[in-house]
C-alpha cells in the first residue's frame, strides 16, 4: 500500500525528520523548529505523573488551524507532546483523540515499558482498559469509526485526521499472519520485516475505508516517518514490573532492522540513517502522480502546503519555519531549504550543502559530507577548520533565532 501511494502521488528521496520522535512530532504538528514550543527533551509520558516538558499550549497546531477553518479533527494513535491533562492533544485542536499519549505501548498490553512501567491508553483524558485488543487495530477501528460517523453525520464538513501508528517502534510485535512472509529472513531483518507488513496492512484497511465511504478522490493523503529506525534493545528490569510482564522480557528492536541503503546512522543519530525518512503525498485528483523528488523537505513543511491545498490562512505574523511545497510538488521548483538544522537536548547538526557539521558538548564537533563515497564516515574536521567555523557561526544564529 506504501507503494500504490507512491504510484498515486509524489514521494520525496530527502525527506527530513528529526533524530527522535517528540521534536519530530512538534514540527509536523506546529511547522516549526521545536525549540520554539520547547520540546528540546522528552516530554511528559504518564498523565498522572508529576508535570514535566510539554509543548507551550499558545503553539498553534495545524489542527488548531484547521478547526477554525471549519474541520473536524481527530488524532488516533501516538501524541507524545506532553501527557498532561490540560496540555494533550484535545487542547491543541482535536475534536477526539484515542491512543497513548507517552512515547510507545507494548501492543498487547497498552503498558509503557521503560522503567517501572505505566498503563497508557486514553480516550481524550479517560484512561481505557483494552488489555489483549492488538493496538494496531485499536487505531484503525477508531479511525474508520471517525471517518465513518464523519461522513454520515457532517457529509459536508471537511475532515483532517492523524492516524499516527505506534508501529514499527518496538516493542516489535507483528500480525503472525505475515510471518511466514519472513520465514527464511534472518533476523533482526525477519523481525522489522514483519512489522513493516502489518503497518503497510493497517494503512490499507484505512485507505479502503475512504474508498468505501467514496471520499478518496477528494483526500489529500500525507504519509511521512519520524526517524530513522531504531537499533535499540530493552528488558524489562524490576521483578514486579507494572504490567506484569517477567523480569528479562525483551521488547526492544533486536539490533534493529532497518535498511538505509549507503547512508550511515540510525534513530538518536544526527546521520542521514537517523533523520532522512519516507515521505509520500498523494492527491491524484489535483496534485502529480508517480514522480520522484529529490530537493530537501522538512516535517515543518507539511502544516504550510496542507494550508495551501485547504485555501486556509494563516493568523498574520505568524513564523513558520516550513514552506508550502506546492512549487516543487507541482514544479520542480528547487527545496527553500538552503541550510538545515536540528537540536536534542545538547547535541546539534547543521547542513549547508553536502556538509554537516555534528556538536555534541562531551566531544570535539564532526564535520562529515554527503559527498563522499562512503558518505559521513570521514571527519574532516582537522582539514576544514574554516568550515566547522562558519558551520558553527550558522548554528549559533539559528539557535538564538529560534529559542524563546
């Protein structure tokens, strides 16, 4: 189904996310740099947990923007912008939401793994037990209820719904229906391979559901990654973890299985494996179909051009980051994106052409290229000291740019 939605539209070879999911989350959601809500570390999971980061609630999300445009708005899935109470995504501009509002759930069990562990699946801020229930299902059930009731009720409403999928994050639990697709695949490969299939099953249920409800044509359909995939392993480490599960169950990513092709790096990498993603959009009523291309995207892009197809403005001095793609969709125009940044906690990259100058405070900055035959493997730091400067100098100006 990821490839008939390649088919049906544009996909974009240097689509850029963010190293890991919560500042990845608030570019798409707000078209900003996430420093600007102060999503620079990972937000609050558990709702009843004392306050910790969430995103500012003045940000405007594109469900905000949306919703005073006249949508209606749903979020089924992963929030992971803060789990607190009065600052989830029912105070951000959705009508409904119904998933988790932490960074994962266990599949089965709907129970956040990390540490002591904690249940997480709420219907808005009413937390619901659906012990058993295959979360990847839980989403698309909710989300063709909400298409469902949508289209019958408010048939001359327009709609925006975020279906955000807790997979392929781990804990890597696939539909067995796919694993004898896998069964001559070694692992970790098998392993990500079956998760990849259930996800690509899911996305079709949905699309078969606007289908069904004959509001396909009339979609605008965006599917985009908020990482590169994970290499991570975990065990459940207390004797009496939360959700029952054993001592020394693993629920990591098994090593990971993901395939970056000549690109080095992975999630929690500021490489080209940890940030460049898929990213597809498909209109084939207005929009190209079966193209390719290759100029840099952001997430931060996707609140302007939904803006742009929608024909809603914007509030005036608004800063947005991201830029309508509808000239490189429809054009080939060349990516607004001359210079790229990203920062996590202390750790920062800037990209100005086929460099990439990486900082981290417990090391000396890596200068690394795209250009290369074995692309970002080579620091040439000590070569370039005139670059790593003026790399540096552009950091340094974006960052007070962006900060509150």
């Amino acid at each position: 189904r990821m490839d008939g939605l390649a088919h049906a539209g544009v996909r974009f070879t240097q689509a850029y996310s963010h190293m890991v999911c919560c500042p990845a989350r608030a570019m798409l959601m707000t078209g900003r740099h996430p420093q600007r809500s102060g999503v620079t570390s990972w937000t609050q999971g558990n709702l009843h947990a004392a306050r910790g980061i969430n995103m500012a609630p003045d940000e405007l999300t594109i469900a905000e923007l949306l919703k005073v445009a006249g949508y209606r708005t749903g979020l089924f899935g992963k929030w992971h912008l803060g789990a607190a109470a009065d600052a989830g995504p029912t105070t951000q501009g959705f009508d409904e939401f119904f998933g988790h509002r932490g960074g994962f759930i266990d599949n089965d069990n709907h129970f956040f793994l990390h540490s002591r562990g904690f249940h997480d699946l709420y219907h808005g801020t009413t937390e619901v037990m659906k012990r058993g229930q295959y979360f990847p299902d839980l989403t698309v059930a909710e989300t063709r209820r909400f298409l469902t009731a949508h289209i019958q009720d408010h048939a001359d409403v327009p709609f925006f719904v975020y279906t955000a999928f807790n997979i392929p994050h781990y804990p890597e639990q696939g539909d067995p229906r796919f694993d004898q697709l896998y069964a001559g695949t070694k692992m970790p490969r098998q392993s990500y391979g079956r998760m990849l299939t259930t996800l690509d099953d899911r996305m079709g249920q949905i699309l078969d559901e606007l289908d069904r409800l004959g509001v396909r044509d009339n979609t605008v359909i965006i599917f985009q990654s908020d990482n590169g995939h994970s290499e991570e392993d975990y065990q459940i480490r207390p004797d009496d973890h939360s959700s029952g599960l054993p001592q020394g169950h693993n629920y990591g990513a098994n090593g990971g299985g993901g395939n970056t092709g000549k690109w080095k790096g992975h999630k929690a990498t500021f490489y080209e494996g940890g940030l460049r993603v898929p990213a597809i959009v498909s209109w084939p009523q207005q929009l190209p179909t079966g193209e390719v291309r290759d100029q840099a995207i952001t997430l931060c892009d996707w609140l302007p051009t939904i803006l742009d197809l929608c024909h809603v403005d914007l509030p005036p001095q608004h800063v947005l980051d991201g830029r309508s793609l509808l000239p490189i969709i429809n054009d080939n125009a060349a990516s607004h994106h001359t210079v790229l940044h990203w920062q996590w906690q202390s750790k920062w990259a800037v990209r100005d052409g086929d460099w990439k100058l990486i900082g981290s405070p417990k090391g000396d900055p890596e200068l690394v290229s795209l250009a290369d035959e074995q692309p970002e493997t080579v620091n040439h730091a000590e070569a370039h000291p005139e670059t790593v400067a003026r790399l540096q100098m552009l950091h340094d100006e974006w960052l007070r740019r962006v900060t509150p």
